[in-house]
C-alpha cells in the first residue's frame, strides 16, 4: 500500500471486522454493508498489498501468517489512535499532554503525588513523570529542560525561572510516644539538650539547621543519626531518637501505629517552599489546576502558612 488514506484506513477496518468474524456475511453484518461489498474491500487490499491474506475454501475463510500478522499491526495502530485521542482530550483541558515533574524529598512523599492522583482522576491517559532530587537539582532539572516544573525549597534565585513562592511550614518535634518529652504540648531547644537527634544527611554539618540552633543556643545533644530524610521518621517511631522536621514530610510519613507523637517546636524553624517553572510555561492550564489543587490539600497540614494565591502574580 503506497500510500495511507481515508480509503485504505476503512479497507483495514473492514479486514479487522472481517478477521475477527471468520466470515464475510458475518463482517457484513456487524459494519451494516453488503457481503459483496465486504470481498470487494478485501480483493482491493489483497491487490494494494500485494499478498493474500485469507485462503478461501468453500464458504469458510483462513486467515494466512500475512493476515496475522497485519491483523496485530492494526490493533497497535488503534491503540496508538487512542492514545492520540486521549492525549488532544488532555490538551485541550489542561494544554499539555504530558508533564515531567521534579520535586524536593519534603514534597514527595504525599504530597505531590495527591495532585498528580487528582491530575489523573481528570484524565487518566495523561502522561506524568515524577522525579525525586534535591533543591538545587530541581532548580537544574527545569532549566534544562529536563522537568516542566519543579517543587523547591526557597529561597533560590535564577535567570532562567520563574519562581512563585507558595508556603510555609514552621518545623515540628517528633519523639516517640513513650519518651519523656512526649508529655509536653511544647518542645523547646533546650529541651534538646541530651538528647539523641535524628538529621537529614547534608553535604556539610554547617547546613544542618537543627544543629545550627543548638550550636546557636549552646545545647549539648548526646548524639546525632544522619539519615535519609525518607528514613527519619522510621528511626523516631524505632526510639533511636529525636528529630525537628517541616509537617508536611512528617504527616505524610506517620501513620497511627508508628507510635510518634508532633509536638509544636520553638524557637521557630520556617521552611518555605516554591513552584520554578520556566517562561512559556507560565500560561500552562495545568500550573493553575495544580495550584488550586495544592492549596486544597494544605488546608489538611497543620502550620502552613500560604502566600497570596499564585494565580494572582
């Protein structure tokens, strides 16, 4: 077949019907069109192709390899005809198809893939990538292009991105539930003071905040875990020790049986995060479904405080 046209697509949707109805007047009736015209289509395709694709005996048609084998072509064609189809559904209401995401561990553990869930339940053929690295790598991932929009930890700066502040959280102390300071409704860094402390691995101990207050207010722990940010709630609820971490990593890590208790902390530890997104993404349909999507979902955290909506900017 030299070419595909609107003629040789509708000779390959009757040799489907035909294929899987072993007959002609069997075809003929599911497409609602003459027996004479279903073998018509079919002597054409033979002709264009250059093959044959049944053997005729009798009243009874067998299909050949070559027929097997375009039979399994069309299926892939149609899958792939559906998927377009899906994908324009997607374009018109969000206008993008798909969307690589990149977002800081702090975000990625609940949060971020709630609004991908939610993106999904409006169309569940829209193509997403979700990638988990740290703030600084986010910020490069978007710029090069390798992620549509990123979810950073702010403060960043760059000449490439937009950057919308979105919230804030103010840090809060998990302890285990049988611990001494579990008792308290407010855990002080002084309080800190001989305890074991579970931290986030950082290249150096310096950007370490936890530990910057201590050494700020001269408290002596007993000890410090350095660990996957993905880990330290476990290692809490596991009584290694104690930890002060942004709500949101720790609300979406627990869960009732973990046996940890949230505790306001003072003085007060802001982490404040942030959509980058590059400039022709700024009218994307999408950033304004994950945005008000987004604030929804912060309504469920405790101690976000968010900023005006980004809609808005």
């Amino acid at each position: 077949m030299a070419d595909v046209n609107i003629h040789s697509l509708k000779a390959l949707a009757i040799f489907k019907t035909l294929f899987e109805a072993g007959t002609a007047s069997q075809a003929a009736r599911t497409l609602g069109i003459t027996q004479s015209g279903v073998s018509r289509s079919l002597a054409q395709l033979e002709e264009n192709l250059g093959i044959q694709l049944f053997l005729r005996e009798k009243n009874r048609l067998l299909a050949t390899p070559e027929a097997r084998e375009l039979y399994e072509e069309i299926l892939r064609l149609m899958g792939n005809i559906e998927e377009l189809r899906h994908s324009v559904l997607a374009l018109k209401e969000f206008g993008t198809s798909r969307l690589r995401i990149a977002a800081v561990p702090g975000l990625s553990f609940g949060f971020v893939p709630r609004l991908v869930a939610a993106l999904l339940e409006e169309n569940r053929q829209f193509s997403v990538s979700l990638d988990m690295m740290s703030s600084h790598e986010v910020q490069l991932a978007v710029e090069s292009s390798h992620a549509d929009i990123g979810f950073v930890t702010l403060p960043i700066t760059s000449r490439v991105l937009r950057v919308d502040p979105w919230f804030t959280t103010e840090a809060v102390c998990l302890v285990p539930a049988r611990h001494s300071l579990a008792v308290q409704e407010r855990i002080d860094v002084q309080d800190l003071s001989g305890q074991h402390l579970v931290i986030s691995n950082q290249p150096s101990i310096s950007t370490n905040p936890l530990l910057e207050l201590t050494s700020q207010h001269r408290v002596q722990i007993a000890g410090k875990t350095e660990a996957n940010i993905g880990t330290i709630t476990a290692l809490v609820a596991n009584h290694v020790g104690i930890t002060v971490i942004n709500p949101i990593t720790a609300q979406d890590q627990l869960t009732h049986r973990d046996g940890v208790v949230m505790r306001p902390f003072s003085p007060s530890m802001a982490f404040s995060f942030g959509l980058v997104y590059r400039e022709n993404w700024k009218q994307a349909r999408v950033l304004d479904f994950l945005r008000e999507r987004g604030r929804a979902l912060l309504g469920g955290y405790p101690a976000v405080t968010l900023d005006e909506p980004l809609s808005e900017r």
